[in-house]
C-alpha cells in the first residue's frame, strides 16, 4: 500500500509541475497538430518528385526536423524555462542530428530484421513483433534526447534500454494510462470542418500534457533509485502504518 501512494503522489507531482509549465507555455498545446499539418503538406510536395531516393531523403530530413522542432519545445517546457515561436529555427537544429543517427540505426535493424525475417512463413507476423518490443524499448529515447543529450544512435537505444531495465513498471503504466486516454477522446470529426479541428486540438493538447509529463517522470525516475522516492514522497505514515 505504501508502494502504490508513494507513487501516486509521485505521479501527482509529475503532472502538477506539467499542468504549470503549460500554463506558462499554453501556445505549445498546438504543437502536434501543426507540425502534423506541416508533415502532411510537406509530404504531399515531396511525393511529386521524379527522382529516384531524392523523396525518402527528403522526408527524412523533414521529419527529423519536426521532431527535433518538437522535443526542444517540450524540453523547455519540462525545464520550466518560457518559450516564444521566434525560438522555432533554433529548435529545427537543436536534436536534428541525435533524430537522424537514431533512425539511421533503426533502418539498418529494419534491413537485418527483413533479411532475417522476410521469406519466413511467419515473417510477417515476427516483424510486428519485433517493432512492438522496439516501440516498448525506446519510449525513453526522446526523453534521452532531450534531457541527456545522447547524440549517437547506439547511445540514445542504450540509455533508453537501461532506463526501461530499472524503470519499466513506473514508466509504462503512466504511459499506458495516457494512451487509453487518448483513445477515448471523442471523435467529433462527422459534425465537419469545427468538429474536425476541435477533435485534433484536443488530441494535440492529450498528447503535448503526455510528453511534458513524461518529461517530469523521466527526469524523477533517472535522477533517484527507488528508495530515495519511497523516502521523498512518502509523507506522514500512520502510526503502525
């Protein structure tokens, strides 16, 4: 039972400091839909082109850039520091390298996976597998990004490995919860154009709090061992308690 309310209060206190670097910085709650809509024209533009590997190579770039765009911004946001839109050419530079070393491993796994995996009878189905262990294993790479500063591609999997390997149940329950949130957001898309833009606002800001929190988690968790925050955030114990 201490357990469970050390880490309620834990979780409490990763979403109050949240909750207030958003109200400094409420403009970012509209981040993920317009680097969505920035993604989505920029694709539309780049399919046009003729060129053999010029298109991938370009939506590579472009979307390292966006990511990058992104997690600077919520960097800031968990650092309690305030952001202005003037910062956004300096936030495209800020992770762009980390973002591609990151993918350039990731598309050389992707290669051996299909060279191993491919003609198998199930293949199809040990690839899905293997990018659903993946996913698991680097949801802290953005946080290793931003708030360790991993540059290679190699360091940033490790960091979020290791994390993952002394973190596991604090960080993927919070992250589960988010995510069933997100999924119960309603869609009021069918009304039209408002209902469709209100619905993408309002996953936009459910996904933007996620990361600011996840933020504050990763910083908590990677910063202490699990007997400093039982001491930390235990609070006043009934008397046989």
């Amino acid at each position: 039972m201490k357990v469970l309310v050390v880490y309620a209060r834990l979780y409490a206190e990763c979403l109050r400091q949240a909750v207030a670097g958003l109200q400094k910085n409420a403009w970012t709650l509209l981040l993920p839909p317009v680097l969505l809509v920035a993604w989505d024209l920029s694709s539309a533009q780049v399919a046009g082109l003729r060129i053999p590997y010029v298109p991938g190579l370009l939506l590579t770039l472009i979307m390292a850039a966006l990511l990058s765009c992104y997690l600077y911004f919520v960097g800031e946001v968990v650092s309690h520091s305030k952001v202005s839109v003037n910062e956004m050419g300096k936030s495209i530079g800020a992770y762009f390298w980390s973002i591609i070393n990151l993918g350039f491993v990731l598309w050389v796994g992707q290669l051996l996976a299909n060279m191993l995996f491919g003609r198998a009878p199930n293949g199809p189905l040990l690839m899905e597998g293997l990018i659903g262990v993946a996913a698991v294993l680097l949801s802290a790479a953005p946080e290793a990004i931003y708030q360790r500063g991993t540059y290679g591609g190699l360091a940033t999997i490790q960091k979020s490995i290791a994390f993952l390997q002394q973190h596991w149940i604090e960080w993927l329950l919070p992250s589960f919860a988010f995510f069933l949130a997100f999924r119960w957001i309603p869609d009021v898309s069918p009304l039209g154009a408002l209902g469709l833009v209100a619905t993408e606002l309002l996953k936009g800001a459910v996904i933007h709090l996620g990361m600011v929190f996840r933020g504050h988690l990763f910083a908590a968790l990677d910063g202490s061992t699990h007997r400093q925050r039982m001491f930390k955030y235990r609070g006043s114990w009934p008397v046989g308690g």
